[in-house]
C-alpha cells in the first residue's frame, strides 16, 4: 500500500484511518454541546437558576468541543 507524502513526511494511517478520525469529528461537537447543556441543565434544576447555568453549560461545551476540534486537526 502507498503511504501518500505530506510535507515531506510518510502521513500516518491508512485511508480507512483518516476515514474514521475525520468522522468523528461530525459526532464530536454536537456530543460536547449537549453534553454541556444536560450538565447545565441538571444543576439549573437543583439551584433553581433557570436558564442560566443551561446557556453557560451549553456555551463551555461548544468552546470545549472547538477546542477539541482543534487539536484533532493540528495532528
């Protein structure tokens, strides 16, 4: 099998490898934002806080998911 260059380095993995890392990263960011808002939403419920802390869980998962996002294409 061919190990296709880039910038003059062998790139890691296979076809099927790049495949399944890059389709991660479709469930990658919506897993993060729900996440943050069902924490969110959990502890307004507990602390009476409606919506406040749901919106602040919702926006650190998307900040959280970005992140990771980032980092998965920097490699």
């Amino acid at each position: 099998m061919r190990k296709e260059l880039r910038n003059g380095k062998r790139q890691k993995g296979g076809v099927y490898a790049r495949v399944a890392r890059y389709s991660s990263i479709i469930f990658l960011l919506p897993s993060c934002l729900l996440a943050g808002y069902l924490i969110g939403r959990f502890l307004d419920q507990r602390l009476e806080s409606d919506p406040w802390i749901s919106m602040a869980g919702l926006l650190l998962g998307g900040v959280a998911g970005l992140v990771r996002v980032v980092r998965m294409f920097g490699r």
